[in-house]
C-alpha cells in the first residue's frame, strides 16, 4: 500500500491568529465557512484550508450580509495584497478542478509539507485581507 505524506496543523502562531480574528463583522454564510477552516487547519487538512480560505475571500466579497452590504468595491480592491490573492485563487483552482500534475497533490514525498506551506499562506492571505477591509 503506498505510504501518504503527512500533514501538520498550522503554526501556533497562525492558529493563534486565526481563532483571535472576531467575525462579527462576516455574514452568517462567511461565519460559517470560518469556522470551518479553524477546524481543517487545526486538524492538519491543508487542501481544506486553503480552498477554505479562497471560499471566504469570495463570500465576504459578495454576501450582502456581511462587509460587502456596507463596503463598495474599492474597499476590496484595495485589502490584502494583490498577489497574494491572485495566488490564492490560483491554488484553489488546482486543487479542485484537476487540469495537470501540481505540485503536493502527486504523492510525492514532501507533498504534505509543501500543502502545510501553501495552507500557511493561504490563511495568513485571507487574514490580510479581513485585516484591510475597514
């Protein structure tokens, strides 16, 4: 039987940001979905967290409930970096609509450090931008 990479929770300090964030702001839909991700992330489920992560950067941008029923466009345009983002929603995209070989999801032996790392920047993205929105 092949032998599966593992995964780890997040950093401690990561976590530790991640659970101190307050969503009170977030519509019940985003709530939801980060909870969600506090949960994959402690629980060492990268892939999770990271489409998680880009999922929530979505439904804050579009649930009326939440900052997107009060913020305009240029609020979004401006939180997090840009880059970030972009990579964010790049990541995301090839974990769920498999289109070629991408690192960390073909059995390889760091797989699971290498979805650690990408878990890693995908919360601390998505905690940069709740950061930026006002």
């Amino acid at each position: 039987m092949k032998r599966r990479a593992a995964n780890s929770a997040l950093s401690a300090s990561l976590m530790s940001r991640l659970s101190g964030f307050d969503t009170g702001d977030l519509g019940p839909h985003a709530d939801l979905l980060y909870r969600e991700l506090i949960a994959s992330a402690a629980n060492g489920l990268p892939a999770s967290s990271i489409i998680l992560a880009a999922t929530i950067i979505d439904v804050v941008q579009h649930e009326q409930a939440g900052p997107a029923g009060y913020l305009d466009g240029a609020a979004f345009a401006y939180a997090g970096s840009t880059a970030n983002l972009g990579w964010l929603r790049g990541r995301r995209n090839l974990l769920l609509h498999h289109e070629a070989p991408s690192d960390g999801l073909m059995g390889e032996a760091d797989a699971g450090r290498w979805l650690t790392a990408d878990a890693e920047r995908a919360v601390a993205a998505l905690l940069d931008f709740l950061q930026d929105l006002p």
